[in-house]
C-alpha cells in the first residue's frame, strides 16, 4: 500500500491525474525488484522549504533538494507487510526542474518518486557501477510507464 500525503500549500499543482501517475510510479519501482503488495511506503508531496528542513535535520545538509528518500524496513504488525520507508518531494523544485526540462510536472515527479523508492529499495549512485545499475533501472522502469528517461 502507498498513502499519498500532499502538504496542503502544495495541493493547487496537482491533479488526481498526477496523484494516481505517482501511485502507479512507485508501484512500478517497487515491482521492478519486489512483489508491491507486500510492501508499504508513505509519498510526501511538500514545500521546498520543509524538504530543507527535513534535509538539515536529517543528513546535516542545508540546502534545497528536490527528494528525499528515508528507508525504514520495519514490519507493520497490522498488516505483516514490509515498510519501506518515506519520500518526501519538493514540489516547487520539481515544477522548476520540469520547466527546465521542457516535460510536464508529472513526468518530472514520476521520476523523482522511482528515483526515491529506488533508494528505498537499496539502489545508490555512490560510484559508477552503482550509478549505471540504478539508472538503467529507472530508465526501464519510466519506460514502461510511458516516460522518456532524462539523459545519463
């Protein structure tokens, strides 16, 4: 199960159209490696101010980011499946990110959200083997949900 959080100063950027592509983003990511019904994860959809925040308060970074990944692993004694963790998306950062791009805000947070569940699921950029793994990952992943891959 995904629960989908919007930070209410955020809600007027994004349609039910883009919450549903973000579910089916996350789903995807998931599935790339793990079956999605036994897993459990929360998308945060907040202010860019609140992710730098968050990213001093957490990794000791003051700086805007555009997402965040906090892997958890911990077991919801409700429902026995597996939580993975939280992502958290800046999306003001996001919509100048797309802008930038010149591809809508939806592509722009579907991939941010497989990016971030990636994390969760144990992919890293760190070094270049890791790099590559993880981005041929995303790239097949945006592909089957219809979005063009950003370039390596």
């Amino acid at each position: 199960m995904i629960q989908l959080v919007i930070d209410p100063t955020q809600s007027t950027h994004l349609t039910e159209a883009i919450n549903k592509r973000l579910i089916k983003a996350a789903e995807a990511a998931i599935n790339h490696l793990q079956d999605a019904e036994k897993l459990e994860l929360t998308l945060a959809l907040s202010s860019n101010e609140r992710v730098q925040e968050m990213n001093l308060a957490y990794l000791g970074v003051d700086s805007p980011t555009d997402v965040l990944s906090f892997p958890a692993g911990d077991t919801n004694p409700e429902s026995g499946n597996t939580y993975l963790g939280d992502v958290i998306i800046a999306v003001p950062q996001a919509i100048t990110q797309a802008t930038a791009a010149g591809h809508p805000l939806e592509d722009e947070l579907a991939l941010l959200t497989v990016h971030a569940v990636l994390h969760l699921l144990g992919f890293d950029h760190a070094d270049e083997a890791e790099k590559a793994r993880m981005w041929a990952a995303q790239h097949h992943i945006l592909s089957t949900l219809g979005i063009p891959a950003p370039p390596v």
